[in-house]
C-alpha cells in the first residue's frame, strides 16, 4: 500500500512539475493529464479504503475546488491569477470550516485573507508587475525544490492518513464541539486563558516584524547631490 | 421631427392619473395572484428553510428594484440640492426614468476593447454585484412571524435568510470582498485611469475596513452577540437604540460605510475629475450597470446594516414589539425597517451632494490618524464599562462617549492643523524671484 | 518685482469646531436641505424647456445671442456675401467652405458660389460674424438645431439665406455695408457715404 | 566686397548693386514698388527714398544731404552711409502712401492678391490708416489685356515693372503706359495682347492686385496656401518653381527664384503645366489582365506577381538552361508564347521614362537588372516640340518637353550592358525580341501614338506604368497607375547636367503609390522610399550625384 501511495504522490509531483509555468505550453499539457490521472487513482483508493465515502457531497466539491484552486495558484502564469485562485481557495476552505462548524474560524479566514491580505498581494503585484514577471521572481519559483518538498510533506501525510485507515487502529471521528453556537468562546476562551502567553509571544514577534519592515521600507532624506551620487 | 405617437405617448405617460392607477392595478394583480396561489405555497412558508429561500428571492427583487430607483432618488436629490427639478420627463414626475435607463443599458453597444485582460474583465463587475448582494442574506428584515395556522407552540419563523451565528462578521468579510470587482475592474482594464481606481479602491477598503471593524465591536461588546436579530431584538426590549448608547461608534461606522460603498466624499476610485471614470473607465452598457448596481446595492447593504446595530432594526416605540410575531406585525416592522433604510439612503445622497470629495492623502490620514485612534479608545472605554457590567447603561455610555468627544474636542484644539491638513512633506516653495 | 509686492497668504486658523469637522458637515447639509425644499427658487430658476422657453420669458438676448448662422442679402435681394474667405479664416473651427466665382452681376466681383457651414464643427464663437467686412454673416438668436443625420446640419447657401428670410425681423442687419465697391447695390453714390462716415 | 553703413550698421555687401538691393538682402524692410532686380531701374515710385551722407560743399565734412536720393538707383560703394531710419525718410514714405491710396480702391477683401500686396503689408505696416480724400475715387474698368491675364486698372500704382518686363526680358513690348499725369494706365495696343510665352510673369512682378491671373481669381485666398520647392517638368532647363496647394489640390505655380537657370522668372508651359494632375481620368487603381480585361488589383499581390515572370524570363533566356522553362513560376496564359532566346539580347526591357526621377530610374533599372543580368535598359520616349527659344535677356524654353532625359542617360551609361534607345527599342519589339517589358510614362500629354502601340502589342508581357488610359491598355498584361511630380520626391538632372531635387507637394491620389515607393517594394528594401537616401546609394556609384544644387530662397519681398 505504502509504495502504491507512493508511486501516486510521485506521479503528481511529476505532473505538477510539468504543469508549473514556464515550460513548453504541451508539457503543461501533458503533467495536467499527469495530475488529473494521479487524483484520479488517488480518489479510487480513497474510496476503496473508506467503505462508508460519499463523493457527492459538498465536502467533496469544496475539497476538489480547493485541490484545484492550489493546483492553479502555483501553475498560473500569470501573479495576478494566481492571487484569485489563492481566493477562490480561501473560499473553498472556508467552506469545509462551515461544514465543521467552525464558523468563527470560517469569516476569521475569509476577512484577514481575502479581504486583508489577499488584497494587499493583489495591489502589490499590479503595482509591481505591468508587463511580465520579472527575472528574479521566474528564477525563484525552483519548481524542483518546490515540487519535491510538497511531495515529501505529501508522503508524511498519506503514512499517518494510511495508519488512521487501518481499521484496527480506526478511532471515531472525534464530535463537533457540542454547543454550536459557542464557536466563538471555543476559540476565545482558550486564546486568552490556555495559549494566553503564546498569544502574547506571537503578537510580540509580528509587532518586531512590523518595526523592522517600517526600518527597511522608510525613505531615507537624502539630499540631492548623495541621490544622484547613488545614480 | 418627434415622431407624434411617441409624443403622445410621453404625454399620456406623463399623467400621474396613469402611472398611479398602472402601479395600483399591477399590486392588486400581484396581490390577486398571490392570494390565488395561496395554497400552492402555503406549506412553503411554515418550514425555516423554504421561507428562507422565499424571502430570499422576495428581498433579491426588491432590492434589484430598489437600486434602479435609488438612481432615480438620487438623480432627484441632486437636482433639488441644486435648485432643479431632476428627471421629470419619463412618466410623472420621472417615476419611468429607471424604466428608461435600464432599456438604455441594455440596448447599448457592450464593448469589449482588444487590450483588457477579458477573464478578469468579465469578472469584475459580476463580483462587483455579487459581494454587494450577499450582505443580503444575514439582515432581520421583519423579526420573527408565526402564521395563524401554525400551532401557537411552534417556534416562530425568522425573517432573516440565514441566521449565522457569526452574524455581522459574515457581512464584515462579504463587504470586503467588495473591493475584488473594482480592483479587478482596474486590473483588467489596462489603462491607467482604470488602473489608478483600482489601487485607490485597494488601499482605501482595506484602510476603512479598520475603523469599521473598531465601531463593530463596540456593539459587539455593548450586546455581547454577533447575531443581527438578537442585537435587534435586545433593542427593541429595552426601547434603547444603540445609538443613544454609542454616538461615536455610530459616527464611525457611518463614515467607514460610506468608504467602503465608495460614495462622496470617498469616491476617489471612480473620481470623474481626475480619473475620466476610474476604474469603470471601459465599462459600457450593461456592465457598467453592473458596478452602478453594485454601489447602490452596497448602500443599501450598509445602511440595512446600520439600522439593525445603531437604530433599533424593525422597531420603533408605540409599534409592535418583539413579542409581537403575527404576520401584520411583522409587515408593519418590515415597513419600518425599509423605512429607516430608505432614510439613510437619502442620508447617504445628500452628504454625497454636499460634501466635496477628499484628496487621497486626506482621505488616508482621515483613516488612520483619527478614525482608527478613535475607535480604539471607544473600545478601551466600552471595554471598561462592560467590565463593570454598565455596558447597556445609557448614562455610563454616554458619559463615557461625552468625555471622548471632549478629548477629541481639546486635541482638536491643541493640534496646529486640521485633521486634513495639507501635505507638509511638499517642499516650501520660494515664490520669489531668484535675482 | 520687489519683495514688498509679493503677498504671503496664509491659511486661516481653524477654530477647534473646525477642526473636528462635524460642525461645518452639519452645516453644509443644512446648505443642501434648504435648497432642496426651496421650491420657489426651483420653480423661478428652471425653465421647462420644450414647453416654456426663453423667448417666452424674455430672457433670450437676440442681439448677441450665438446660434445659427444665417447669410445675409443686400437690398436687391442678392447674397451680401463677397466670398472673401475671411470668416473662414477667422474660424478656430474650420467649419466653413466657400467657393468663390465671378459674380454674374456687374456691380460686384465676386460672390460665394458655395457657401457651407458645419454646425456640427462650428463651435459658435461668432468670430466669423466678426471678421465678416460686410456683415453678411451673422449669428442668430435660433438655437434649435436637430436633425436626423448629420449630413442636413451641414447647411449650404440656400438654407443660410432661408435661414435669413426667416430671421429679418428677430436681428436685423446692425450695420450698413461700409465698403466702396458696390455692395448695398446699384446706387454708387450711396456707397461712398457711410465709408466717410467711417473715418476715424 | 564693399562695405556701407546702413543705420549706423556695417553691413557688407556685393559690388555693383544698387543700395536698395543691399539694404533687402541684409534684412531691412524698405518698402519699394517699381524696383526689381531682374529688371531695369527707374526710380519711379519714389517709396524707396533715403537719406544719405555726402560732403558738405561749405565744409567738405561728411554730413547728411539735405534732400532725399532714391536708393535704388544709387550704387553702393565702399564706405558709403545711408539711413532709412529718419524722420525725413518716414515722412517721404507716408506721404507717398497716400498719394498711392488716394484713388485706391478698398477692396482687399475680393481682391486676390491681398496676403501678398505690397501696398497692403506697407500700409497696415506704417501707413496711412485713413483717408483725407473726400471727393469720388476715380473708377477705372477692369481690362482683358491677354488670354490669362486681367488689368484691373484702379488698383495700378504704375511702378511699370509690367512694362520693363515685357520690353527687357520677353522682348515682346506689348504692355505700355499710356497717357498721360493723372491719366496714366497700363495698356496693350488695340489687337496685340499680351501672350508671349513668358506673360505669367507680369502677374507675379505686379506689387498690387493690378495685374491678375484668370485661371487663379477667386480661387483662393493666397494665406491659405501652403508652398512646395519643385522643379517644372515643362522643359528640360529644369526651371524652380513654388507648388501653392492646399488640401484641395494644386492651385497655382509660382517661379522660384534660381540664380542658374531662370533667375525670377518662369515659362508660361511650366506655370500652367499642372492641370494634369488633377485630370479626372487618371489611373488609379493597379489592374492585371484576366481573359480579355483588366481586373482590378490590390498593391501587396503586384510585388510577387511582376518578379515572379521577369525572373522566369531572366531564367529562359539564361543559355543555362533547357530547364529553365520548368522555373516558370507564372502560369503560360500571362506569359504568352517566347522568342528571342539565345539572340544576345535579353528579353526582359526596361522603358526609363525621361519624366522618372534619378532616383526612380535607378531603382528601376536596378531591379530589372537585379532580376536579368541581360535586360535591355531604354531610355524612355523623348517629346520634343519646336526649337529652343532664347529671350533678349538670356532666358531659354527648351524644346525638350521632359525634365530629366540626362539623368536617365547619365545612369544607363553608368550601368552599361545592353541599353537601347527608344527608337531601337521599339524596332526591335516589332520584331518580338522582347518577352517582358516594364514600361513607364509618366507624361502630361497623350504620347502613345500607333507605331509604339503597335510595337508594344508585340510584347507578351507587358507592364504599362503611366498616368493616364492610353493605347497600351489593350497591350498592357499589367497596368500599374504612376504619381504625378507634384506627388513624388526626387531629384531631376537638367539638360545641363545640373541636378536639383524638389519636394512633395500632394500626396499621391487615393490608391496610388509613388513610383519610387513602389519600385522600392519591387527591390524587396523595407521601409520607406525616402529620395535622398536612395541618392546617398547612388552617390557611392555614381559621383555626379553626390551634390544637389538647391537655390536659396529669397527673402520676403527682396525683390
């Protein structure tokens, strides 16, 4: 089993090699069947080891719109596509969270990355990018590192996905939290009490993060003979 | 040269007799329709779920409507503030022009230039509306109705699409994808005009997206639940709108309302005057109706939203009371609640019509240098009284807003430039001859 | 310039109320309110055009109203143009084609054998009723232009003069034609009259 | 080179030339009426009046003449001072403005020479706003003095330059002022008008609206025209002219003054040899022969469709090959029957039209020779009408009616190889040598008389590049429509060898390209044809292209 999925992860890395942006428009071609053919299987033994799996489902339609979505966010030519589909999988996350009940967690994502984040990516890249990406973004994409350390996290992921299924060692899924309404306090309460110092830690760092991307990005006054000595 | 039948059918038009008369004898055909169908949808209206998805489509039409009549509302309020009459030539009293419009943008050339980016094109002012009519779904138009005959245990039925337990945070995060259609619009245009619209909408969004937030908390704290019908109905039981108890968040959630709808005097996005049209520059016929469609559905989206926090949602003194859930009560409280939101619109017109539009980097210190402190001081303050259990008092509230303002009022005072000031960083200028 | 001429204006000190804005918010929409409930002035200001125009009220000025040309005759009921293409010339608009030709009459040399105006270019700025030496080209005070094409506001010499039939009596010529070669007609003598009327 | 003080500046100038003529070519606006250069001086309008130093016979100290001296009759001579600038001098010239305004009539805005009126740019200058006459102006009727040209006597200020030129440079002596004090007119004697040769140029030389040409009244305000410097293609002396169009075409032509051939003055053929241009029946539409008519033909198909049969003929008459008629790249119907293989000549023809450019017919004769090493070069027809006609002054008609017939000859020596005249050109078509012929026209006149059409039928394929429909349209597999002169850039290379290019005036009629622009497609080159790079070519082969001659231009009224 564990070489099956191994094959498996190794076809779609290979696919996605070739479908990552840059090549030849027939390779693309050709590691999308690649992909589409590797998902394919991988869907067949997912339902083959799940007994009870019901394809049709929407956790089945958002999963493969987010599958796709951050198949595209990485294969796209073009940033500002890329940026959507980075969207579009937000969006497709946010609705496996809906269906786990964690609304909360669901509009969290949608306001801070789409409605923040993503937009400040999107404002950044058509400031940045009018014509064509520029020649040190297209050199530091490296599809090959990229490619196989997506691949390795993969495998990590199918070993411990292929110990949940053996049946032996099957738990039941555990329960959504009993008070749906409280999703709020579910994520509040822990946040202030249990990681209350990591919580602190965290802002700390990003507060750093700030101070620092303020001291590289501020303009320094220059007068204008050092300014046109730097020309 | 007029074709005379044209005429004359612009003068039998023009008789109010005949326009009244026409909208009184298609409400009683709807309303004959309705009754006759009656038992065809009776069994819908007692389940949540079909009801829902009734007023669903009820609201979509309405509102879709509303947005054709908001431009003629605000065709008319611009022509009165200017001492005019506004339409006044499609049927009486220019109740027609929405008709008129409508057919004109519907019928002009829909031109595709050769150089946009035509996926993201296309897109754009399909998110445009989209985002501006999702809001929709959480508003609790009427509270809630029970039907004469359903079982006087049932629950009542919510007015409300959907009752999401995360209540405005959804209306928070659709509102902000608002900024996709127009930012895309610009994107995708490939001309500059569009383009400089578009980083506008970008940057102004997420900066009012703060101070939004900031005076959302507020409420949040003040009712202690993100659901629009509880904070509703908390109101209309205690008889105190939030307003008396948070002036200043108010003040702030309006101003980020009409950043975030891109309305005078932030519609800098779309500024004519400097930039041809913004980011709707290469729109034509219906797709530029689309973006119009999409401001005037995000207006009504944001004042339906103010109402349910700030003034009390369906209710108002004297009128049926959230105990209340017969099915005339609640027409009487969706006929309150649309009229509050009607006035906020015509509030939103005619602050368009009187204020001029703000510079941009005005626009940004108006944003981050007041609003936001503002609003965090407002919070720490709300925080405090909720701490001490005062959060639903009126006098601790607006003891506590009063000293704010007057904070406000002396660093005002003290500060050695209005709040939008010009830019200091431009260089002095020596006007003075150089000999 | 002296340094004692230069002015240094300087922004006026806002009052704290100022500074906050509300107030002078508040008081711009009490601005726009109170016009928009003033009806007297609506009902004073705007007129309902098709139906009540200015003629009506008086207040079309039809001595130096800009509207459509119109080509004016001499006495004896022939074009007063002299197709000197100066009107032409003087045109920002370029909107004005003239062939000249001989005049069949023995008094006058030359005389505009086509005449075409372009309403749709010209942008009424009377500078051809200006440069125009013997006043046959005049602005009037119609303003109702519309046609269905474009090609029938390209007036030619028939409709400028039929335009000045039907104008004589609203703006009639304002000055006698001050030149000596036989403009107002067959009376030599007449002619030399204004011209030394004329001398500064 | 003497020097003389003009308003207390030294200004030097050529010896020999009145002080006048001094005081325009420094710059200096004197106004003058009767003085001209080409022509005899009288002293007559007294506008030009001066005040000038001389030896005070009391003191025989320099000092300033008490009286006026004309300056146009006054020679310069070294260290000579004059001034315009004094108030005597003011005085005399608005007084004289007066009088010459006294019965002047006010009717600049019919008359065709206001934009160009002396009495008009002298008057608005500094003269006399108004008038102090009061009784009647005297009224004079207008004269048909000649076939072109009208007198309208009361705008005469009888500077009789009308008079000078027709008695000193055309010899003829028709105008003459008649009568006499306030009486005076210009006039021409009963049954003698004016119509020799060179009577165009009495309506230039006239400083007044006096003097107007019939086919330009009232056509156009001259302020409305804008100038070209061209070349007459009248006459093969290459005489300079102005081109004055507008959008609406070619209005008049005007002599440009060349001190080498026609100094101020132009002949009446090449002033109104323009008409043609704007003949209505010219081609213009290239067209390609399909059964028995000539079908309509798009410009970006003519490039493949001509080289592909000239290359194929080239190919054929190559002793190379048997084969060479597999190479065929063009169907047999167009091509039509060979002969003349193997016979020393080639059978491929270029026709040079004597009215092409230098630079044209070098390209032509390029591509033909590019296409067939062996094509037979020709000069092209040569009109020819009467004798050379000299004036008393030196002025010259050719009676070689093309502008460049050396220039040809000059690059068809150059080039060497089988060259033909047109005579032999056409002998030998007759007797079917010739399988393809470009041939080129060109000429204002009809100039395909039968011998040559018939000549020319003998050729299978025959390329028929022209102006208008001729005889050759039956004969012609291809018919391509050529730009007139005024259309083209270019240089031509007079009968004296003297080369001068001119300018473009008009672009070429709507579907009409340049010749050169074409030719330049044919050759395969990218861009566009501009001439004077295509002389820079040339002048690498072919020194005597290496300088142009480009006569100054005069000043504003330095005549």
């Amino acid at each position: 089993m564990p070489t099956l999925l191994i094959a498996i992860l190794t076809l779609g890395a290979v696919g996605l090699f070739l479908a990552m942006p840059g090549g030849r428009a027939d390779t693309r071609r050709v590691g999308w069947v690649v992909l589409a053919a590797a998902g394919a299987v991988l869907l067949a033994l997912l339902l083959r080891l799940v007994p009870g799996a019901d394809p049709r489902g929407l956790f089945a339609g958002f999963a493969l719109v987010a599958v796709f979505a951050a198949l595209r966010v990485i294969t796209h030519g073009k940033p500002v596509y890329s940026a959507l589909y980075f969207i579009l999988l937000i969006f497709a996350v946010t609705g496996l969270l809906v269906l786990l009940e964690a609304t909360f967690l669901s509009m969290a994502l949608v306001i801070i990355y789409a409605g923040a984040i993503l937009v400040t990516y999107v404002f950044v890249i058509m400031l940045a990018q009018q014509s064509r990406p520029a020649p040190y973004d297209v050199k530091s994409r490296e599809p090959v590192w990229g490619c196989l350390a997506g691949f390795l996290l993969l495998i990590l992921l199918a070993r411990q996905i292929e110990l949940f299924l053996v049946p032996a060692q099957r738990t039941p899924l555990p329960a959504p939290i009993a008070e749906a309404p409280g999703t709020i306090e579910a994520v509040g309460v822990p946040l202030l009490t249990e990681y209350v110092v990591a919580i602190q830690i965290i802002g700390l760092l990003l507060l750093a993060a700030l101070v620092g991307a303020i001291a590289i990005a501020r303009r320094r006054p220059t007068t204008r003979a050092e300014s046109e000595g730097d020309e | 040269m007029t074709d005379p039948t044209i005429k004359r059918i612009e003068t039998v038009l023009r008789k109010p007799a005949v326009i009244f008369g026409a909208g009184a004898a298609i409400l009683l055909l709807v309303t004959a329709l309705l009754a006759l169908a009656f038992p065809l949808y009776k069994p819908l209206l007692s389940s949540q779920f079909s009801f829902s998805m009734i007023v669903l489509a009820v609201m979509l039409v309405l509102i879709l409507s509303a947005t054709a009549l908001c431009i003629l509302f605000e065709r008319k309020i611009a022509g009165f503030t200017q001492d005019r009459y506004g339409p006044n030539r499609v049927g009486f009293w220019g109740l027609l022009q929405p008709v008129a419009d409508g057919l004109k943008f519907l019928l002009k050339e829909d031109i595709i230039p050769r150089h946009v980016d035509k996926p993201l094109f296309l897109l754009a002012p399909a998110l445009a509306l989209a985002a501006s009519l999702l809001g929709f779904a959480i508003i609790p138009w009427a509270g809630q109705v029970r039907w004469p005959w359903m079982p006087p245990d049932a629950p009542p039925l919510s007015t409300q699409v959907a009752n999401l337990n995360v209540g405005f945070l959804y209306l928070l995060a659709v509102g902000s994808l608002s900024v996709y259609g127009v930012v895309l619009a610009g994107y995708a245009s490939n001309n500059k005009y569009a383009f400089y619209g578009g980083m506008r909408a970008a940057a102004q969004m997420i900066s009012y997206e703060l101070p939004l937030g900031l005076g959302l908390l507020v409420v949040l704290l003040v009712s202690g639940t993100l659901q629009l019908d509880q904070i509703v109905q908390q109101q209309a039981a205690t008889g105190v709108w939030n307003i008396f108890l948070h002036p200043i968040a108010f003040f702030l959630v309006l101003v980020s309302a009409l950043a975030e709808a891109n309305r005078a005097p932030f519609d800098l996005p779309e500024a004519e005057q400097e930039l041809v049209g913004g980011y709707h520059t290469e729109y034509s016929a219906m797709k530029f109706a689309m973006f119009f469609l999409g401001e005037y559905a995000h207006m009504i989206t944001s004042s339906a939203l103010i109402v349910a926090l700030f003034f009390g949602g369906w209710h108002f003194w004297g009128l049926p009371g959230p105990e209340n859930v017969t099915w005339w009560a609640m027409l009487i409280k969706l006929a309150v609640y649309l009229t509050k939101v009607a006035l906020f619109i015509a509030l939103f017109m005619l602050v368009r019509w009187t204020l001029p539009r703000f510079r941009f980097d005005q626009l940004m210190r108006v944003a981050w240098q007041s609003l936001v402190p503002i609003g965090v001081a407002l919070l720490a303050a709300t925080a405090a009284l909720t701490y001490l259990g005062w959060q639903r008092n009126v006098w601790a509230s607006l003891a506590a807003n009063l000293l704010l303002l007057a904070v406000l009022l002396r660093s005002a005072a003290r500060s050695k430039r209005p709040v939008t000031a010009r830019q200091e960083d431009l260089p002095e200028i020596d006007v003075r001859p150089t000999t | 310039m002296r340094d004692d001429d230069i002015i240094v204006l300087k922004e006026p000190e806002l009052t704290p109320a100022e500074r906050l804005y509300l107030p002078q918010i508040l008081d711009g929409l009490k601005t726009t309110l109170r016009h928009m409930f003033d009806l007297q002035r609506r009902h004073a200001v705007v007129h309902q055009y098709p139906e009540q125009t200015r003629e009506d009220t008086g207040e079309l000025r039809t001595a130096n109203y800009h509207g459509v040309h119109r080509l004016n005759k001499d006495p004896d009921g022939r074009v007063a143009c002299v197709a000197c293409f100066m009107c032409s010339t003087a045109c920002p608009a370029h909107c004005i084609h003239i062939e000249a030709g001989e005049s069949p009459w023995p008094d006058r040399e030359k005389y505009p054998v086509q005449f075409d105006i372009d309403e749709l270019r010209c942008i009424y700025c009377g500078l051809c009723e200006e440069a125009c030496p013997v006043d046959a080209i005049e602005l009037t005070p119609l303003y109702e232009l519309v046609s269905c094409t474009r090609e029938e506001l390209i007036l030619d010499k028939e409709k400028l003069l039929q335009i000045y039939e039907e104008t004589k009596g609203i703006k009639p010529r304002r000055n006698p034609p001050v030149t000596d070669y036989g403009l107002t007609g067959t009376q030599g003598l007449d002619v030399a009259e204004p011209n030394m009327k004329r001398k500064v | 080179m003497p020097k003389i003080i003009i308003d207390g500046h030294t200004i030097e100038c050529r010896s020999g030339i009145p002080v006048l003529q001094a005081a325009l070519e420094a710059g200096l606006a004197v106004p003058h009426y009767c003085y001209h250069p080409g022509l005899s001086v009288v002293a007559s309008c007294r506008l030009c009046l001066m005040e000038m130093k001389m030896p005070n016979p009391k003191t025989g100290q320099m000092d300033w003449a008490p009286k006026l001296f004309p300056s146009c009759q006054t020679p310069v001579r070294d260290g000579l001072e004059v001034r315009f600038r004094s108030d005597p001098v003011r005085e005399n010239q608005q007084h004289v403005m007066e009088y010459y305004l006294l019965n002047h009539p006010l009717d600049c805005p019919v008359c065709d020479k206001a934009g160009e009126c002396y009495l008009q740019d002298y008057t608005e200058a500094n003269g006399p706003a108004t008038s102090r006459m009061v009784e009647d102006k005297t009224k004079n009727p207008k004269k048909d003095i000649g076939p072109h040209t009208l007198l309208y006597q009361d705008r005469c200020v009888l500077c009789s330059r009308c008079v000078r030129f027709c008695d000193e440079i055309a010899g003829t002596g028709e105008l003459a002022v008649v009568g006499r004090g306030s009486r005076c007119e210009i006039d021409v004697l009963p049954g003698q008008p004016l119509e020799n040769p060179l009577q165009g140029n009495v309506v230039d030389l006239c400083p007044v609206g006096a003097l107007l040409d019939k086919g330009f009244l009232f056509k156009q305000r001259v302020w409305l025209l804008r100038s070209a410097r061209s070349v007459s293609p009248a006459d093969s002396r290459g005489q300079t002219i102005w081109i004055d169009y507008n959008e609406a075409g070619i209005h008049r032509i005007r002599p440009r003054y060349n001190e080498k051939i026609n100094e101020w003055w132009i002949s009446d053929e090449a002033r109104f040899g323009w008409k043609h241009v704007h003949r209505p029946d010219r081609l213009r539409q290239p067209r390609i022969r399909q059964g028995v008519a000539l079908q309509p033909a798009r410009w970006e198909e003519l490039p493949g469709l001509l080289r592909a049969p000239f290359a194929g003929v080239a190919a054929c008459a190559s002793p190379a090959g048997p084969g060479g008629g597999a190479r065929l790249a063009q169907p047999p119907s167009l091509l039509g029957r060979g002969q003349g293989e193997g016979q020393g000549i080639g059978p491929l023809a270029a026709v040079l039209s004597p009215m092409l450019t230098c630079e044209e017919a070098w390209l032509l004769a390029k591509l033909a020779r590019s296409l067939a090493p062996q094509a037979t070069l020709v000069l092209g027809h040569v009109p020819v009408s009467g004798h050379d006609q000299t004036y008393p002054n030196g002025f010259t008609i050719k009676a070689e009616k093309c502008p460049n017939r050396r220039g040809v000859e000059t690059i068809l020596q150059h080039l060497g190889g089988p060259t033909a005249s047109f005579q032999e050109f056409l002998a030998q078509a007759v007797e079917g040598r010739f399988r393809a012929a470009y041939v080129t026209g060109g000429y204002p006149d009809a100039w395909v008389t039968d011998p040559v059409a018939a000549a020319l039928a003998r050729i299978p394929f025959l390329v028929v590049h022209d102006l208008f429909p001729s005889a050759l349209d039956g004969a012609a597999a291809v018919q391509i429509p050529g730009a007139a002169w005024t259309e083209r850039e270019g240089t031509f290379m007079n009968c004296d060898g003297l080369l001068q290019p001119f300018e473009r005036a008009l672009p070429p009629l709507e579907g009409v390209k340049a010749d050169g622009q074409f030719f330049y497609e044919l050759l395969g080159q990218p861009g566009l044809f501009r001439a004077q790079t295509v002389r820079e070519t040339m002048a690498a082969e072919l020194p005597q292209f290496s300088e142009v001659f480009i006569p100054r231009d005069l000043p504003k009224r330095a005549h």
